[in-house]
DNA sequence: GGCGGCCGTCAAGACGCCGTCAAGAACGCC
DNA sequence: GGCGTTCTTGACGGCGTCTTGACGGCCGCC
C-alpha cells in the first residue's frame, strides 16, 4: 500500500485530497503544520510528500530541509506563489515538483503516478522477498516465515518490523548505528545504540538459528550493522 | 559529465538551450524530430531528454513511447498546451515532468536539476569497488574481502576502515602522515606518527599478501603512504 | 665509522562497546 | 477498568579496540 503525507494548513483542501487520494486506493495521512509534518513523517515513513509552502509555523524550504536532513522521500510542492525564485529554491532544497494553486486535482494526480513510478523504479524495482535456509522475508507482503521443519509465521513488532527492513533494504550494506535510528526512530534519535542493541537481539532470537552466534544479523563492532543472506 | 538530449523544432529555441545547458557544463545533444530524437537517444544514451511535444514528424506521446520501450531516462516535457488532459497523458505516458511554455530558464534548469537528482539517487552513481589481484574493497558496502582461494570476508577494525578508506579515495596520490592524522583521528591530531605506524602494520597484515613486503600500502619515507592498486 | 632520525614491531593498560538481564511506562484490546 | 504486549530505560560483565610507551633495525647524513 502506498502511503502519502499530505501537509497542508487549509482544513477544506486537506479534506478534498484526502477523500480524492483514499477513493484511488492510497493510504493518507494528514498534517497542518510543518512540525506535525516532520513528526508524522518520521513516525509513518510515507512513500511521497505533498507539501503546501504556506505553512502557519515553519518556512516551506525549512520543512524540506528537515525531511531532506534524513529520507530521500518525494516531494510534490504545493504554492500559491508563481515566481520562478519561489520555484527554483523549493526545487533546489530538495523538492521532486513544484504544483502552483490552484491545480487540477488530475494533474496532480498524474504528478503523484510519476513520482511514484520514479521513485520506485531507482528503489523498490528489486525483488522484494529474501530467501535464505532458515527464513523468508517478504517485503511487500511484511511477512516472515522460518522454514523448520513445517513453515511457521514469526511474529514482528512493528519496530522489529522496521528494524529488519531498514536492514534488508540496504542489500548487504553496513548500516551505521545512528543511521539505523535515523530511520527507525526517527530524525532526532542518534546516539541511543542500547535501543538498538535491544531490538537487534530480538530479532536474532527470532530469526537466527543460533542467536549467540548470528549469521544473518552481523554486528560490525564500532560501527553497526549488516544483513547477510547467505 | 552529464548529457541532454534537447528536442524542439524551433531552431531558436533550441540555440538558446544549447547555450544555456552548455555554460553550466553539460553535454548537449540537439534534435529538431521525433524520428531524429529518437535515433540520437539510441545511440548517445543522454542522462536525461528535454522534449517539446509539438513537433512536425510524430505525435509527442509517441515519442515518450518509443523511448520508453527500451530506456528508463528521465524525460521533461516542454509544451504549449496548458490542459490538463494533455499533462495527464504526457505523464502518464511516461514523462517525469511537465513544463508550459512559455517557461523561464532559471525553473527548466531547477527542475532538470531536481530531475537528474532523483535518477542518479536510484542507480548509485559511483563505482566506489576497488580491485586488486588479492583482495576487493567495497566502499559503498564497507567490507573487504580476500581472494585467497575462496574468498574469506576480511574484518576490519573502525579506525583501520578510516584510514583505509583515506587512503584509498586518495586514488593512488600519496597522503602525507599529518593529514592522515588529521582525516582519521580528528583535526586536533598532526604529530602522532606511532598511531599510523601502528594501524598501517595491521591493515597490512590484514591485507598484503606478504606484510613485510607491501605491495599496495607503500611507505613514502619522510613522508606518508599511499595506496596502490596494481 | 659514528650518529640520529624514521619506520616496523611488540606489549600492556585503559577504555568503550556489545550482549544480556530486568523493570517500569505506555499503549491497545477485550 | 483490567490485562497483555510493546516500548523505553537503566545497569553490569566481558571482550575487543584504542592508546601509549619502548625497543631494535635500516638508512642517510655528517
């Protein structure tokens, strides 16, 4: 399911995307201010950001820099101002397009199915399911299965949940630990590594085969971690 | 170096793009058909098509259709007509952006930036993998492998990683002892030699196939080191 | 030929990080 | 409102890493 953050400080407009976007079968989440817009992005991990310029309480290139400090996320600007400074510093903080009111709610829509088909195709084009001998992780459908014996489900917490993608999306890659709680947690987490330490062990303890000595879930001392599937 | 390929039958047009695109360092490709645009994006691979969708030989949709029969580049739009239908269909078609004519030249070239941004986020556009006959340095990844037989992954320490990447993103230039200290341990460091010393012993033993006889971590007496990659 | 500087090596203590256990707080469900 | 799950937070022991000092060999210089 595709999640959208929509940021916008008209409660009418608001309500008008929210029922236009629901009815195309998107998951929406809402938001007045840009703090709202921060906190909620770091807590839902959208797939794509409509953002209103015109915000009571942070300037519109302060609210990209925020989400720009720490997701790659699309930005679909929304302005009321037409001049082309206005544009090209949106752009150039981060944005992915820049919309000026008032728009067509289909040209919009057509905005958001390119973004999105962006998006995805530098990201999420992979295939989605990682297979090892001791378990399967299937991305879109956020299922696990250990393969003893007879398959059984693991269950995740979401934060397990969250832990474990962030993992896996990287392909092999060293994640460092700040930027794991990044990505978990959210922009002003950093420095608590005991989180991490908590939620890692879990994880083994459900997955592995051997949670003393992990073979999928590898800590890189110093550093943080990284995913190896065989 | 970036290329775009630049498609519109106004001759004028297309010198004032060329002009523009060329003074900030990009490749220029210019193309006044659809069947031209088309053979010229086969055979030149541009980073990115700018393409007006009012030209004389194809309908523009059927342009946006035979590029992405076979490449995924990012293509702008440029177009006189302001409906949204017309906007709909070039998206949806394919294009990534979509811009009225008339534009101003400061939001085409913020909004090709925001393009080539977000295409070059997906592909990872650096080899950042270093080979040499013995071992492998993954930059992007963080690991280092052996190629001793079968390929035994190596471990490294986070100060030993630092000072290996230093010197490895030096491209082979020599990096004197201070700087080192500098770019590992922190800008309050510069005399410390014995810490080098001591470090580049270890990746040495961790890495040359003969530590006492370095072969790509070479010692510039009086100097620094310097990596060497066959 | 003697001397000094620079580099490689070894060793030992201090320190920080990781894994683990445990308990309180917050949240959602019945 | 009670209960179970999940999240947050703190503490502690063990181990690996970092830091630091010292020593010997090689080379160039005087």
């Amino acid at each position: 399911m595709t999640r959208i953050l929509v940021v916008d400080d008209e409660r009418q407009l608001l309500r008008a995307m929210s029922i236009n976007l629901r009815a195309r079968g998107y998951d929406v989440d809402l938001a007045e201010t840009g703090r709202r817009a921060l906190e909620l992005a770091a807590s839902s991990h959208p797939d794509v950001v409509i953002l209103d310029l015109g915000l009571p309480d942070l300037d519109g290139t302060e609210v990209i820099a925020g989400l720009r400090g720490w997701t790659q996320v699309p930005i679909i600007v929304l302005s009321a101002r037409h001049t082309e400074e206005a544009k090209v510093s949106a752009l150039d903080a981060g944005a992915d397009d820049y919309v000026t009111k008032p728009f067509g709610m289909d040209e919009l829509l057509a905005r958001l199915r390119a973004t999105l088909r962006r998006a995805q195709a530098g990201t999420g084009s992979e295939q989605p399911v990682v297979e090892t001998d001791h378990f399967t992780i299937d991305l879109a459908a956020t299922r696990v299965t250990r393969h003893g014996g007879a398959d059984e489900e693991v269950r995740l917490t979401p934060t397990e949940w969250q832990l474990l993608e962030v993992l896996v999306r990287a392909g092999g890659k060293l994640v460092t630990g700040p930027q794991l709680l990044h990505e978990v947690w959210g922009p002003q987490y950093g420095t608590e590594l005991n989180y991490l330490r908590q939620y890692v062990a879990q994880l083994r303890r459900k997955l592995e085969p051997e949670p003393s000595a992990p073979r999928y879930l590898i800590t890189e001392p110093g550093i943080g971690y990284r995913f190896v599937a065989d």
